[in-house]
C-alpha cells in the first residue's frame, strides 16, 4: 500500500538492512524506526552527541533507497529559509520586463477603474506556484518517489520554528496563505535530532515517537567498529572499546562519543598499533578527549586505565 | 487487551508521565502492529510511543517491568499426576475445573479481568486490601469452587475424589495467596500517586506543613517555577517587536532594488524586574519566607537584581548571605545563625521603615519592585507609615505579603490596615497556592 511497505515488514528485516548499511543498532532504535513507517509518524532522536543521531536518518534514507533532505537548525530559522519564500526578484524582473506588455493591455481603457478593473483578471499571477521558492520542508512534501525528512537540532531553532512545525509533522501538509494548503504527495519519513539543548515542548513531543539513543553498550561499540573498520585486529578492538567505556565513566566534560572512538580506531590503525599500551594512548588521548581539562584528569589514571583496558582483553579471550 | 493498557497507561500517569490521549491512541497502534506475543518488542513499542524523555524513559522502565510483571501462577506447582477421569463432577465448575488442569495462563487472565471488574486500580491505601481480594474471588467464582468442595467432601465417595477435593482446597488457597499478591502490587503501583497529594500540600497553610514534607514542596516549588518561567519567557518572545529598524530595513532593500520589501523591527530590551525583598523573619512568618524566598532565587534568571534585607527587631541587608550559601544553607543560616547581628526580640516595623528610609531608600528606583513580607504585628510602636508612602512613590510596584488570615487583619496590634493604602498590592499569603500567584504577578511587567 505505501511506498516503503516492503522494506518495513519485520523489525528483524529493518534491523538488518540497517546493518547492510552499516549502521549497527539495538533493537529499541529498530523497533521505533519500524513503527515510525507502519504508523507514519515523526521520530523524535535525542542522545549525547555523537551516537550517531543523523547518521539514523542517513542510514534510513540509504535503506529506503529514497533522497534524504535535511535542515541544519539554527538560532533564528524561520519559514522563509525552511518553508518556503517568493522569487522576488523574479517577480520584479517580470514586472519589469512586462511593462510594455501592460501598456498595451491598458491601453485603451483610459479611465483608472477601467485599467484596475483589468488588472484584476491577471491578480494572481505573481504569487502562484511559479515564483515560488521551494525550501527543504516544501521540497520534502512535493517528492513523488517519498523521502527521508531530516531536522537536524531542533533544539537550536526557537520555539516559534517548533510550533510552527506543528502542522508539517501531524498533517504533512503546509499553509500558504497566498496559494492554499499544499498536501504531501507522499507521506515522508521524518526524523528530528536534538542535543537536549533545551527542553522541547510538549506539543512537540507529542506528534512524534521518542527514541533516546544512550551511549552503547561494549558489545555493540565492537560491533560497530568491526563493522566500519574490518581491518582492525581483533585484539585491539577489545582493548580500545573496553578503554573508551572505561572513559566514559570519569568525570568529565565530554566523554567521548562512538564518532569519536571510530576516529580513534583509525588513528591507532594508521600506527599500524598491535595493541593498546601507555605510551600510545598517551599521546592519541587529543583524538577521543577535546577538552584540556579532560585530558588531564584521563591522564592522571592513564596506568591504571590502560591495564584495565588490557586486562578486559585477557578476560573475554579466556570466556 | 485495549482495557489492560488503559490501565498501564492510567499507572504510568500516576507515576508522572504526561500522557496524552493521541499518545495513548499511538500506543495502542503500536501495541497493534507488534503484537503482544514478543515482550521486549512490546515494551520497545510502548517506550517509543509513551515516553518521551530520558526521564520518562527510566520511570516508563520501572513501571513496565511490574505492572507487566506475570509472576503469578509461576510457582512450580507438582505435576497433577492424578487421574482426569476421577474428577468427575468437580470439573462443572469452571474455576475448579481450571485449577484442576492447572491452567496457568487461563487463570492469570482470569483474575486481571475480575480485578478489572472489581475495579482494583482504584486501590488507595492498605486497608482495602482484603476488601479487594474479596471482590476479585467472588468475581472469578470463588464460592462456586468452595461449594463443589464441600459437595465432594460430603460425598464419601471413593479415595480418588477424595484426592480431588485435596487438590482443590490446596489450589483454592494458592489462589487465595495469588490475588493477595496481586492486590498488594496494585497497590504499590496505584497508590503512590503523587498528584492527590501535591494538591493538597499545594493549599495546606505553609506554617503548618511539617518538615518531612519539606523535601516534597521544594520539588513542587520547582514544578512551579519551571512553569512561572516557561509562560514568562515566552510573553517576553511574542512582546518582542519594538520600533521600525530603519537602517537594517534599507540595507536589507538592496537586494530587492531599492523596494522596502522587508521591513525589520528592533528588538525590545527583555524587561526583568528588580526585586527588594524585606522579611520579618519572626515566628510566625518564618515558614513563607523560606518558601517566597526558594521560589524568588529560583527565579532569578528572569530577576535582574535582587536585594534581601530581614529584620526582627532590627534590620539587616541579608543580600550576601543568599550571594555567598546556597538557598538551602542561606535560609538555615537567617533562622538560627547566632553570629549574626539581629536581635531576635520582638517584631519592631517602626526600626525597620526608619533604618530602610535613612540608609537603603536609594536602592528604590522606577524599576523596583518591593516586596514586604510581614504580619505587621508591630508590637503597638510607631507604624511609619510615611516611610511605606514615600517607598510606594518612588518604586514600580510595592507589594505586601501577609501570611495572617483576612479576618485577624487590624485585630490587637495588627497594623495592616494602616499600610494597606500605600501598597499596589496587598494578598494573604500562606498556601503555596498564594506564592505562585504572587512570584507570576511579580514577573509580568504591568503593574
């Protein structure tokens, strides 16, 4: 019945084209995503940064073979750079360039309310759907083949763009006030991030599906980094992942996401390293920790976090 | 189905999950299309459509795991090793003839419904328990179980139905302990609502709310101060448009050939008001001031300045103090702090309106708000009321909390009659109720 039917039949069936794609997930975020197509609703993504947010909706759109189209939210994002805006210059180019065509039109009325009367039966010209500028949100909603939404850190825009929104995610469809309502031809699939940056609002909330992405657990990071980096030895991946959860664990101001051990992985492959040990994690921390205080206070436990680290390894060899 | 997740959804509510009714409508499609064979998948499902935050995540969690919790009828009972054909009779009655054949699902199912009938998530408090458990037996058809017993018992019959009867009167009374078990975690669930009890605490006198429910108001407090600051902000935003920006119009023009197509507005200056706050810090007003003043600091982001003086029998500018501590150790450290320089005698306003106009008057200024916390219980001395006046004339707003009722005000040496023409806004104050309606009036600009 629907254009993505096919490919969302089982959880089980998405789980593993997201995986064909790349793109290792638990089965909470395939539930969701499966549910989100059956029910056709928004997803609403929120996690720390760098789990992996928009890649979801990249890996999704990879899936369904379909465009994906995003909008990057900002501070002051508003309808004219979202939704849609008049070609004004075109509009005054015509204008222009219709000039003498107007004379002749005018022409031989030569009373005001006759020529007014005229110009009425071509009002609507200059505000139909050929001077109209089409932003990613009307774009989303005119595709033929369907696509995969992307609004990416909702929680940057303000709160007008959230409410503003509204319509988009319960109706698909947008209100002109020049044109009309213009429906989705087909119903996309919508994926909305957010960093937590400020608390959404409840409206918001409620026209989507809430999927919270925490940062995973030691099996599926070494999944995800077999998955993205087969070269790597088996050895190390199991000391790097059982390192960067243990990071995760210090108090610091940001532990490193999976973006960032992905990163690691390949510095530590570029060394052409065998395995973990003091000096090289010394002097790659600057990859997984960005901030200086971070580093410092990993550095401080580096010993002790590195024979851990070691020590992991040895323990889930010998299972 | 549909009825039981009527009932999860009404816990989860309970519990402080806001739950709408297009979110429960989600949740039950959602229920629909995974289906309820494969639990993780259901509960994966609910969380999508029910929670939606980190928040609500963890309590959705907690709240799944018992109230979906089928433990009963789990206990390895022994293999029914008797004979089906030597029941007999017993099997006519249906709840007999299911705990015959230990029918575990059957009965699970049997009771949620009969505690549905018996309407059991209504549960609020211990002593229903049996009441309930009652009801839940009788509906699942517990006496006609009781009877066939009896009938087979006085049947002196053979050794085999004899056996029967056994097992049923050991079946009855697993039964019996099951609903008990289920009751009890109904009541775990249902009963420890929190909203019946934040609208009480909401309208109780603060002075005679008791300690142990201090840890509970502050969290109110600050339920409601999210919400004080939510609507505020967001009449800030909307109130946002000043004058015409004339310069940013016409270089905005260029791009349309000179045309003021777009015209650009400046933004108004957020306008956040600037409190002085003065407290008696008596007895009998101490318990609002520890409330007006955990909803004020709380509030300071949408506060600009906020000055704090308190006096007894004579005033001191306590500001530092809530600079230096944090609310809770500032609040502690004005009730009881023995170094500090205030003489805990009797309430004197006339010291504290002569002390404020001689050395602190000239922190009232046009964007002031005042806030004079106090039972005006003066102690018959000198009321000075001038002083009030010559405040209410130089600040915005001057607004007078009392927490005394209406009627005791101007009874015995109660001066708030006298006051009371000077300030723009004299309220009764002492329900966390009053609080809330004073720190909104504070917030929003007009007078």
């Amino acid at each position: 019945m629907d254009w993505k039917a096919d490919k969302f039949s089982s959880v089980e069936q998405v789980m593993d084209g997201m995986k064909a794609a790349h793109y290792i997930c638990d089965s909470q975020v395939a539930t969701t995503v499966y549910l989100a197509c059956n029910l056709e609703k928004p997803v609403l993504v929120e996690g720390p940064a760098g789990v992996g947010k928009t890649e979801l909706a990249k890996v999704v759109a990879e899936y369904l073979e379909a465009p994906l189209i995003r909008i990057q939210c900002y501070e002051g994002l508003d309808e004219s750079k979202a939704l849609y805006e008049w070609k004004y210059g075109k509009q005054l180019l015509y204008t222009q360039l219709l000039k003498d065509k107007l004379d002749t039109i005018m022409h031989k009325e030569d009373k005001l309310a006759d020529s007014i009367e005229k110009l009425h039966q071509y009002d609507d010209i200059f505000f139909s759907p050929h001077f109209l500028e089409p932003r990613p949100l009307l774009k989303a909603l005119e595709q033929p083949d369907g696509v995969v939404l992307l609004i990416d850190e909702i929680d940057k825009a303000d709160e007008e763009f959230e409410a503003f929104l509204l319509e988009v995610l319960s109706d698909f469809q947008v209100s002109i006030p020049e044109i009309g309502t213009i429906k989705a031809v087909r119903k996309p699939v919508v994926f909305l991030t957010s960093n937590n940056a400020r608390e959404l609002s409840e409206a918001l909330k409620r026209r989507c599906l809430h999927l919270y992405i925490p940062f995973p657990s030691a099996a599926l990071e070494r999944e995800v980094i077999k998955t993205r980096l087969p070269q790597i030895g088996e050895k190390l991946r199991k000391q790097l992942v059982a390192f960067i959860q243990a990071v995760r664990t210090l108090d610091i101001r940001k532990p490193p996401s999976i973006s960032e051990t992905i990163d690691w992985a390949r510095v530590l492959l570029l060394m052409h390293a065998e395995s973990l040990n003091r000096e090289l994690v010394g002097k790659t921390l600057n990859v997984i920790l960005k901030h200086e205080e971070d580093i410092r206070v990993a550095e401080e436990k580096l010993i002790s976090l590195t024979a851990e680290a070691l020590k992991a390894d040895d323990g889930m060899t010998g299972e | 189905m549909e009825g039981v997740l009527g009932d999860f959804i009404t816990v989860l509510r309970k519990a402080g999950v806001r739950i709408s009714i297009s979110e429960s409508l989600d949740a039950v499609n959602a229920a629909q299309i995974m289906g309820y064979d494969n639990r993780r998948r259901l509960k994966e499902a609910l969380s999508a459509s029910l929670a939606k935050s980190h928040a609500e995540k963890k309590i959705f969690d907690s709240c799944f795991d018992s109230f979906f919790s089928f433990n009963f009828f789990q206990s390895p009972k022994k293999a029914n090793a008797h004979h089906p054909e030597a029941y007999g009779e017993a099997l006519k009655d249906p709840l007999a003839a299911l705990v015959l054949k230990d029918d575990k699902g059957q009965l699970a199912a049997l009771m949620t419904e009969a505690g549905r009938m018996a309407n059991v998530s209504s549960i609020k408090n211990p002593m229903q328990k049996s009441l309930f458990t009652m009801k839940i037996l009788n509906q699942m058809g517990m006496p006609g179980m009781e009877a066939m017993v009896g009938q087979i018992k006085n049947s002196t019959g053979s050794g085999l139905s004899q056996q029967t009867a056994e097992l049923l009167e050991k079946g009855r009374d697993d039964l019996l302990q099951t609903v008990k078990e289920y009751v009890e975690q109904q009541l775990q669930l249902n009963a420890d609502g929190v909203d019946s009890k934040d609208q009480f605490l909401k309208t109780t006198p603060l002075s005679q709310i008791e300690l142990r429910h201090f840890h509970r108001m502050d969290g109110l407090i600050q339920k409601l101060i999210r919400q004080l600051e939510d609507r505020h902000s967001r009449r800030l935003k909307t109130a946002n448009r000043g004058k015409l920006d004339y310069k940013k119009t016409l270089r905005k023009s260029v791009s349309y050939g000179g045309f003021l197509f777009a015209p650009l507005w400046k933004k108004k200056k957020e306008n956040r008001p600037d409190v002085i706050v003065i407290c008696d810090i008596s007895r009998s007003v101490l318990r609002t001031v520890r409330f007006l003043m955990l909803f004020i600091y709380g509030l300071n982001k949408r506060i600009g300045k906020i000055h704090t003086f308190i006096f007894y029998s004579n005033m001191i500018d306590a500001s530092y103090i809530f600079d230096r501590y944090s609310i809770e150790e500032a609040l502690s450290k004005i009730t009881t702090d023995p170094s500090l320089p205030i003489i805990r005698g009797k309430s004197d306003y006339n010291t504290m309106f002569t002390n404020f106009r001689d050395h602190h008057l000239h922190l009232v200024t046009k964007n002031t708000t005042v806030v004079i916390l106090g039972d005006a219980r003066n102690n018959f001395n000198p009321p000075r009321a001038e002083v009030l006046k010559a405040i209410g004339e130089r600040c915005k707003r001057l607004i007078w909390l009392n927490p005394e009722t209406k009627p005791f005000w101007g009874t015995g040496d109660s001066e708030i009659k006298t006051y009371a023409p000077y300030c723009h806004l004299l309220q009764e104050c002492n329900t966390l109720v009053h609080l809330e309606r004073v720190v909104g009036k504070l917030l929003s600009a007009k007078r």
